[in-house]
C-alpha cells in the first residue's frame, strides 16, 4: 500500500496504466492467482492449492509473491513477464504466514510475517530470493498477530502491525487468548533485526487489533483497525503513527462510526500521498480521509465496499461485493466494471514511482452492479450483518445467493464472468 514503483519494460503496455494481482476462488471451487487489466479483464489465471490474501511486489524483479490467507504456510512467486508461477514457498515447520509480505529495495530479501506455533510470538521471515527463496532467518516482530508491514521509503527499516491476536493452523482462523491480545506497531531496524521502537494503544482500546497499513507523503503511518470487544461500542478504528512519536486515533462522527461497525477491511494512499482511503465493509461505507489535516474529505456509500487502492491519477479505484468497480476521485466517480467479478486482495502496479513498493490491500469486484450514491450516511440506513467464514465481510444479500446458487453460476462463492475465466471467488480473504 501506499504507492508503486516503475513496471519492468516488459509490462509497461499491459493494460491503461498498469494491471492488477489478486486471488480469487474459481467456478468449480479451486484458487488460482489473477492478473487482471485495470477494468477487471483477464490476463492470466494461475491455479494454486489454497485460498491467497495478499501480494508483494518487487520492481527490481519484476516479480511479485502473493500469500495465503492465514494461517496459511505458502506463498506462490509469479514471474510478471511471462505471466506464469515461478515457484511455491513453504513456511518451515511451526510457523505460518499471515498473508502479508514486503520486498528489500533490491528485490534480494523478502520479509513475511509469521506466527510460531508454539509460542504465539510474531515472526519476521528472511526469504533470500537469489537462491530459491531459502529461508535464511527471523527476527522478533514485537507482538502477537503480525500482520500487514511496511518497507520505510528509506529502505533501512520495517513498520509492523501487530494484531495482538494469537492463531493456529490446528484450530484454523479461530482467535485465541483474545483476553490478553495486546495490539502495536513496531519499527524494526533490518541491519541488525532489533526493535527500535514500539508503540501501543491506550488500555481501554486493548481490544482493537491493528491490521493495516498505508503511508502519506507526509511519512506518517496510517493504520486500521478492528475491534474484537463489544459490538455496541463505537471506538476510533483509524490512526495515525510518525516513527518517534506515539499513536493517535480519528474519531469518526455519528452514524458514520456506529456504521462502520468496528471493522477497517483496507487502506490505500492516493499517488500523491494527499489522500487516504479506509474501507468500512460491513458498514457499506469507504471513507476518504486528507492526509494533512486528518479531516474527511468524503464518504462513499457502497455495501460491501472493501477494496480501495490508488488509481491512476488522483483518488481511488474502488470495489464492492455488489459487483462495482469505480475510480473515485474528488470530483465524482466513474463505473469502470460492473460484471460478476469477485477479486480480493489486490495488488495494483501502476505507471506511478511512489514512496514504497507494497500496494493496496485490497481490490475487489463481486457479483451485480448497481449505483454508486455518494456523500454522508443517512440516519436510518443500515446493511445486513450476515457473515461468511472471513472475518465477517458482509456477503451477497441472501435472496441473491440464493438465486445465483439455483441458477448454478456458484458453488460456494461468487461467479466472475468479467474475464475469459469464468469463476466464483470467496467474498472475503481479509
């Protein structure tokens, strides 16, 4: 997240302005990796053995690694010149990865956080991509849970979200020890592996789990969070971080933060680092932030709005479960796809040389269009709070599940015919 770095020749003309990475379930129930253009056409379907979360991207490799979700042990190398899998990559034993990952400068080191097992401490893997993607080493995360991590622009340092929440592959997503979870962000300095700095939210908030991360032009660290205590409460799940200083917290305003519903599913800067955007998606509410200020600059009402990343120019590619893909910007928006796409965690490589390398959490496309009101949220409206097996991203309306599952153009996610692929993807791999 946060920006992207210069495309290899041999990928320069692939689509408008870059092309986008996803995973995503296919029609007869299997996963693949995706490259998609910028209007959600295929460019290659690549099967793997498990469901993928997100991806890191190397420019000097002109390579990118998308993990599995939690907790999942692979993570799958793609060779961007000839759109194919290059190699699998397994954790070792006892440990699992929480489907982030982030490149050296020089494409030589890949860090990836990790969960050993018998413990419950967070791990940074070393994956030395110039002999196989060999693990050569780990260093302390600094918490429980790591999760999404950031390359400082300087390239000397990582930035980490610890989630504070403890997992296992022996009793799958499940969250444990949640009455001692302990969420921060550290700065870990790459040279030596040490901690250089580590920061907290204030004990009333211990039950917000820090995930996400983008960076501003500024250099500050905006992260989102979710909440793991009770459902009525309306704490900040947004912030704010700049290494040597502590932690702050942007209140929502009501309704805006009792829709919201605790949950940050994404964050994306925009190319100029002006802008940030944090999607809500179980309140059905993508919210845009100015970066200086810490004031909202707008709000999009979108049900299932998850995926944000940065377009082309200024603003936001967005997408939903309800089938849309738009490019957001402050003057309005444009529906650039409106087919029966489902993408998730989507890494955008943009024609754009940004401060850091790790992209957009999330794009997203799922079944059906519809209009794309804007604005603030009105009083009264609300969203199904139904869930799925993710994280509780809302899914389809259950009348439309059911008529696309009687229609067979599901199995157990959501069809994408937007490509030469028709396939069903999970709604969710948050």
């Amino acid at each position: 997240m946060g920006g992207a770095s210069l495309l290899g020749p041999a990928l320069a003309a692939i689509g408008d302005g870059g092309f986008y990475v996803s995973g995503c379930r296919q029609a007869d129930g299997s996963f693949a990796a995706v490259l998609l253009d910028v209007r959600g056409r295929d460019l290659a379907v690549l099967p793997v053995e498990t469901r993928l979360h997100d991806t890191a991207y190397s420019r000097a490799l002109n390579r990118a690694v998308i993990f599995a979700r939690r907790p999942g042990t692979l993570a799958f190398v793609i060779d961007l010149a000839s759109r194919r899998l290059e190699r699998t990559v397994v954790s070792p034993a006892g440990r699992h990865f929480y489907g982030h990952g982030v490149f050296s400068k020089d494409g030589r080191i890949l860090y990836a956080t990790e969960n050993d097992f018998a413990s419950g401490a967070g791990l940074i893997g070393l994956y030395d991509s110039t002999d196989g993607y060999r693990r050569i080493g780990e260093f302390p995360s600094g918490g429980v849970g790591p999760h999404e991590l950031l390359l400082h622009p300087d390239g000397r340092s990582l930035i980490v979200a610890n989630g504070g929440i403890r997992t296992n592959p022996d009793t799958g997503r499940e969250k444990l020890d949640l009455d001692t979870m302990a969420s921060s962000l550290t700065c870990i300095d790459l040279e030596h592996g040490t901690i250089t700095e580590s920061v907290a939210l204030a004990r009333e908030l211990q039950l917000l789990s820090l995930r996400h991360l983008t960076m501003d032009a500024t250099g500050s660290v905006w992260f989102g969070a979710q909440w793991e205590g009770d459902p009525g409460a309306t704490p900040p799940i947004v912030g704010r971080y700049r290494p040597g200083s502590s932690l702050s917290t942007l209140m929502l305003p009501e309704p805006l933060a009792r829709l919201s519903k605790g949950y940050v599913g994404s964050l994306a800067s925009d190319a100029a680092g002006d802008l940030v955007a944090t999607s809500c998606p179980k309140g059905g509410r993508i919210i845009v932030w100015e970066a200086r200020t810490g004031k909202i600059a707008g709000v999009v009402a979108l049900e299932d709005g998850c995926g944000v990343a940065p377009a082309r120019e200024r603003g936001f590619a967005m997408s939903s479960g309800g089938g849309s893909l738009i490019d957001w910007s402050p003057g309005g928006s444009t529906q650039l796809a409106a087919g029966d796409g489902v993408v998730r965690s989507l890494l955008l490589f943009s024609k754009l040389d940004l401060a850091c390398e790790l992209l957009g959490n999330a794009i997203a496309m799922c079944p059906h269009g519809g209009n794309l009101p804007r604005g603030e949220p009105q009083a009264g409206e609300s969203f199904s709070d139904e869930r799925d097996d993710e994280d509780g991203c809302q899914p389809l309306h259950p009348e439309m599940v059911r008529e696309l599952r009687a229609s067979r153009k599901i199995s157990t996610g959501f069809s994408l015919t937007t490509g030469a692929s028709a396939r069903a993807t999970a709604s969710v791999t948050r």
